[in-house]
C-alpha cells in the first residue's frame, strides 16, 4: 500500500521497488485499488518464490530430520520426508499478512475526503503522511475521525472485506515445494509492532514507526467505539472460509463479565459471534490500569498472562511496544 502511495518507492528506505502504472493524483479510487492489488500480487509473488527456493535448498542438502520422518504416517510409505509432503496432514506453506485493517481504514479515509467529499487532495494527505503528521495536526484529526473498521459501519468494513479477499487470491497464485498452492494466514503474532517500525505514517492517521492493528480482524486499537457488537458484526463480514484462519482479539474489564448475569452475557456474545459465522476469538479479561502498574511493578506481576496475538506469554516478559499495544487495545466495560 505505501508502494502505490509513494510511485513504487519505499517511503522508509527510499529504495525504488516497483513501477506503478497509474498516476495517483489522477487515478480514480478504483483505480488506486486496482493497483493495490497487482502490486500485493507481485510482492507476494517475490516472498512465495524466495521461500520456495529456500526450501528447496533446504531439502537437497539434507537438512531433514529422519526421525521425525519415521514417526509421521504416510512418509516411509510414499518414500518422501516430511518436509516434501510425505506426512498423511501436512501442514501446509502460508503467508502471512499484517496491517490489512489499517490499509482498509486508509483506503476509507481517501475515499471519504479525496473522492466524495473532495475536501483534501491527495497530494495534501500524501504530504502530511510525508511529514508523519508534522504541522498538519489538524488533517490527522479529520482523518483519525473517518469511519474505522469495528463499528459495523459497510462504508469502511467492505473495504476490509475486499481487502482480505485480494489477499486470499494472490497468496494462492504460486505452487509451494510440496506442490500445493500457498495458503493465506492472518496469524500476526507480534509481527504488528515489527512490520509497524518499518512503516512511515498513513491515511489512517497512524503515525510513522507505530504499530499495526494486531491479529487480523481485529480494530485498530482505540477505533472500535460503537461496543463489542458491533465489533463482532464487522469480524464476521470477513469471508474467514477464504483464509486459513482470522485471528481476533477482544479486550473487556473483569467487571463487565463479573456474576451470572456476566457470565451469561459472555456466553451469550459467543454464540452470537460463531451463530453469525465467526471462526475464532480470543480474550484479555484484564484490567487496563493493572496493566500499567505491571509495566511500573514487574516483581509484582509475576503470574500476570495476557493473550498477544496467537498466544500466551506472560506480560510482564513482554517488549514495551508489545505490552502498549495490548494496553492500548479497546477495553470493554459492559456487555
């Protein structure tokens, strides 16, 4: 996305990467998205091939594990390793995405202000964007305040939507080594705050060098302002059957689940969510402000376990840009 806002350069190193073959003060939003994907088709395209390589190499020069081979069903009987496919369920060769979310709610914000309302031109955002927001705070604001994805608002969560879906086609357009197509995954990690400092500020309002919005379908920390179910009615408008998986964070305040009645409004927001078609979710039942005593007081938050992007880590062996991340996502008060 920052190749296409920026001719094909990366903002960051300035190294050129690509041509692009529209003029983006003059492209239509269509356009710009038409772009969007044939330049994330061959940047894909570039990662699979290189991986694909690596393990090639990987193979021809033995760097396989035989015992594990022998144990795995299938492998002596097709007389392959199990890294050539040889197991009866292997685990199939992914790529990962991070940051679509924030790609949909800029693409949003650029269709909003620079194509139907026609109140900021491309150039004015690309210069601000340039300037991470220096001097033009204002424009922030108004961009900060375009629709976000969470709040079950189509405007933007149908950007999301095809976002995802150009995702899913183009990371299936290479054979991987075992010869299967590539599979889409959305399982971040902590990728969100690496990938995030090699970023420079963008239509979203984010600024340079922050991270991304974690998992994959869940709200840009602080942008879903509508409650939990709304946020859960744009997770479900993801085609999660299109992906190898769509991981979600959601953050609530112990109070908001405390006693029976708590208890069955939880329960109750879970079938909601798979009843509409969800896939999966995962929790912090945790109190913000205990959280930031742990940063301030580790020694006392020893048994304190947070739930990241995909796993389970302790919080208080967390990175700081980690553990800001968590904080920072949306903390429900009530159900």
């Amino acid at each position: 996305f920052e190749l296409v806002l920026n001719g094909g350069v990366n903002p960051v190193t300035g190294d050129k990467l690509v041509d692009l073959k529209i003029d983006l003060n003059k492209a239509s939003y269509e356009e710009i998205v038409g772009e969007y994907k044939r330049v994330c088709e061959l940047i894909v395209r570039r990662e699979e091939e290189y991986m694909n390589a690596i393990m090639l190499v990987h193979n021809d020069i033995g760097l396989v594990h035989p015992f594990m081979t022998v144990l795995l069903d299938d492998c002596i009987e097709k007389g392959r390793h199990a890294y050539e496919g040889g197991c009866r369920y292997n685990d199939p060769a992914y790529v990962i995405s991070t940051g679509l979310v924030n790609v949909g709610n800029s693409l949003a914000a650029i269709k909003k202000y620079v194509f139907d309302e026609k109140s900021m031109t491309m150039d004015e955002m690309k210069e601000a964007i340039k300037n991470n927001f220096e001097g033009y705070e204002l424009l922030r604001k108004k961009l900060q305040e375009a629709p976000k994805y969470g709040n079950d608002d189509d405007y933007v969560d149908q950007i999301v939507v095809e976002m995802y879906d150009i995702w899913s086609e183009v990371s299936q357009k290479v054979i991987n080594w075992v010869g299967k197509p590539w599979r889409p995954s959305t399982l971040s990690v902590t990728t969100q705050v690496l990938h995030g400092k090699a970023c420079g500020a963008s239509p979203d309002g984010r600024l340079a060098g922050d991270f991304l919005a974690d998992g994959a379908i869940s709200a840009f920390p602080g942008t879903d302002v509508n409650g939990p179910t709304s946020l859960i009615k744009s997770a479900t408008k993801v085609h999660a059957d299109k992906l190898q998986s769509t991981l979600f964070n959601m953050k609530f305040n112990p109070s908001a689940i405390e006693g029976d009645i708590g208890a069955q409004k939880f329960i109750k927001l879970n079938d909601t969510y798979f009843n509409l078609g969800g896939y999966q979710v995962q929790y912090n039942i945790v109190d913000r402000n205990m959280l930031i005593d742990a940063q301030k007081h580790p020694e006392n938050y020893s048994d304190l376990m947070v739930r990241v992007a995909g796993f389970t880590a302790r919080f208080i062996d967390l990175g700081p840009d980690v553990q800001r991340q968590v904080i920072e996502r949306t903390e429900y008060e009530g159900l």
